[in-house]
C-alpha cells in the first residue's frame, strides 16, 4: 500500500508519495522495503505528473518500465489538455505487446475463484442442492447491466479461457456439477468484462497537471485491471480541477491518496472508521426505534407519523454534524490552501504523508508507509521542478 497526496490551487499542484513497498506471502502483507518509485514526471516539457498506487506491477510488468516507454513514445507530443494525455497513455498500454497468456489466464482465474467462493458450498447431489447453486451463480451473473460490459468477443473468450475457468469451478465442485460448468463460465466473462467489478490486484493511476491549452491544474484518477484480448479494462475514478468552468471544479483542494485514514483525521477532526461506526450506530438507532414504535403503538397512522419523525431527526442531526465538520476542518484548510505558494503545498503534502507513516510506525501495525518522500511541483509559471526527490 502507499500514502500519497495531491494538492492544488489554481496557481499550480503538487504531488508526494511515499517509497514504501509491501511485500505479500498468499495475499498477507509479510515485509515492507523504502525503495518503491511511486511518481514520475514525463519531461520538462510536459507540464504533468504520473503516480501509481496500490499495486507495482501491470499484467506482470513493472509500472516503472511502462511509464517510462510511455515518457520516450509520447516525448515529442504535448497534448491539449490533461485528458488527452490520459486518454493517450489508456490506448499505449492498451496496444504494447508484452502481455502474456499467462499472466491473462492467472488474471481471469482471479475473477473466477472470487465468483467461486461465493457460492452456496452443496451438502448432496440432489436436485434441490443443484437448484440452490445454479440461483447462488444466477445472483451474481444478474447484478450486472450488460450495456456496461466491456466489447471482448465472448465466442474467442470462452475459446481460450475456458479449460482455466472449468478448472477453478471443479477445485470445489469436482465433475458432479459439469452441467453447472457452461454457466459458470458465461457468469465468469459477465465478471471480467463488467466495468462495476475491479480486481483487488487493480493499479491506481494518478494523472496531475496541464495540457498545454489547460491555464488551470487538474488531476484524473483511473483504475486500470487488466488486459484481455487485447481490450484494456480501467475505469475513471474521478477528476478535479482548478478551472472555474469544469465540471468538478474546486478552487482548491487536498486529495489524499491510498491509505487515508490519517489524513482523513486531520482534514476532517474524526477518523473515517469511526466516522463509519457513527453512522452505523445512527442506523442502528433508527432500526430500533421504529421496531419499539411497532411495539409500543397500535395505531397504524401514529406509527407511520413516528418512523417519519425518526427518520427526519437523525437525518437533521446527521447533516448538522456535516456542516460542523465543513465549518471547523474541511473549508479552513481550503480556504487556506487557495493562497499559498507552491513551496507551502509541497511542505503540506509531506507533512500529511509523514503523519501516515508515523502513525503506521507507532500504532504496531506493518509499515506499510514510510521512507523517503518524493515531491513534485507543477505550475503554468515554474513547469515541472523537484521539490524532493
């Protein structure tokens, strides 16, 4: 995992990530090492700014070498605005030829074992216990909209990864069920080619800057999963900006990046997990009340009228608290973000990721942030400049 952070203003951004890299026995975090590079600049005459997180490595190939074929391709290019450069670097990756069928088959598995391992687990071979698996793999396959899937070929899919995904379904199911084998495959590519479903082992790709028709910084964030087929799977997370005239537009802003929750902290006066169980308990409270009003009251109306009242009560209390979290963290910091130089966001951001790392050091758990910090500024006035690196 990692701790990074994007500020900005309309006079320019910065940008600060960590070095840590964790590394992980079976999918448990075992040791972390302070020589990750997690944030890149393209060249001094591309005014933008590339960081990764969550996973080093694409397909089986390191992000590092991705990125910096992608800085020699696009070198001579600059692009218009900062979607463009985006929308760029999708259709690169998408068309370098390095990835192998193994690395798509261990992907594809992945989707398969995730889907496996939430099915209902059969206790005979009767044909009630085949009906419960075939509506345990119907739930999944209808929670998608197939106006979202991605545009792979499904005869081609079914082709080539069908002996791999046959196999992951007959590790729990044996060939008891080999008439429940064809809908466990179409449900599978359903999973691989839906945008709402994102493999845990996705890459998170900060773009950061301007394009050179952009006067104000913006930053995208995207999801990339995998390659199938020579079909890129991501999805576009959000986007912010500077300019007054975009859509998400935010004179400034501070964007914590990977592990939050000690950001999140500071910038808004409450942690996120317990800001979480508030509203659990919220929930909770209501649930209960409204079951009490069905004890304690016989009239229909009278019951009607106090869920009403309830509901609207903890909804008030709720939006209060919000607005008190807004007044006294969330818009100071904005407020105060929307003045300062360059060099103060830098000190800012590192402050943030520095208290991310300290808070993993001293609290017992693994540290999975820390080391050196690298800072990249990006300004219309300055360009591209290290601030540390």
């Amino acid at each position: 995992m990692t701790s990074e952070m994007a500020i900005y203003n309309q006079n320019g951004l910065v940008l600060a990530a960590d070095s840590a890299l964790t590394f992980s026995i079976a999918g448990r975090p075992v040791n972390t090492l302070n020589s990750a590079t997690k944030l890149f600049a393209i060249d001094k005459s591309h005014y933008v700014g590339i960081m990764i997180y969550n996973n080093a490595t694409f397909m089986g190939i390191s992000w590092q070498v991705i990125i910096n074929s992608f800085k020699d391709y696009i070198k001579d290019e600059p692009q218009d605005t900062l979607d463009d450069y985006v929308q760029t670097f999708i259709k690169y990756v998408e068309t370098m030829n390095i990835y192998t069928e193994a690395s798509q088959i261990k992907m594809i598995q992945e989707y398969a074992i995730l889907l496996r391992d939430g099915l209902h687990i059969p206790t005979s071979d009767e044909p009630s216990e085949i009906q419960i698996v075939v509506k345990s793999i119907m739930r999944y396959k209808n929670r998608f909209d197939t106006e979202g899937l991605l545009n792979i070929d499904k005869d081609k899919f079914v082709s080539e990864f069908k002996p791999w995904i046959v196999k992951v379904f007959r590790e729990k199911y044996g060939r008891h069920y080999q008439n429940l084998e064809k809908l466990f495959v179409d449900t599978v590519y359903d999973y691989v080619c839906s945008s709402e479903m994102i493999a845990k082992t996705f890459t998170g790709i900060i773009f950061a800057g301007y394009g050179v028709k952009d006067l104000f910084p913006s930053v995208e964030q995207l999801s990339f999963d995998g390659t199938y087929l020579n079909t890129i799977k991501y999805r576009k997370e959000w986007t912010r900006t500077a300019d007054p005239f975009g859509e998400d537009h935010s004179e400034a802003s501070i964007i914590p990046i990977g592990q939050r929750d000690t950001a999140y902290s500071i910038l808004n006066g409450i942690g996120q997990d317990l800001d979480d169980l508030r509203l659990e308990e919220i929930n909770q409270l209501e649930t209960e009340l409204k079951n009490d009003a069905n004890l304690y009251l016989e009239d229909q109306d009278d019951i009607k009228s106090f869920e009403k009242a309830v509901s609207s009560l903890l909804i008030q209390n709720n939006k209060e608290f919000n607005q008190l979290v807004k007044q006294n963290y969330t818009e100071p910091f904005v407020d105060m973000i929307q003045t300062l130089s360059i060099q103060e966001m830098g000190e800012i951001a590192e402050t943030l990721v520095s208290a991310t790392a300290f808070k993993r050091k001293y609290s017992g758990d693994l540290r999975t942030s820390g080391g050196p910090i690298d800072i990249l500024a990006i300004s219309r006035s300055d360009g591209v400049r290290w601030l540390n690196n």
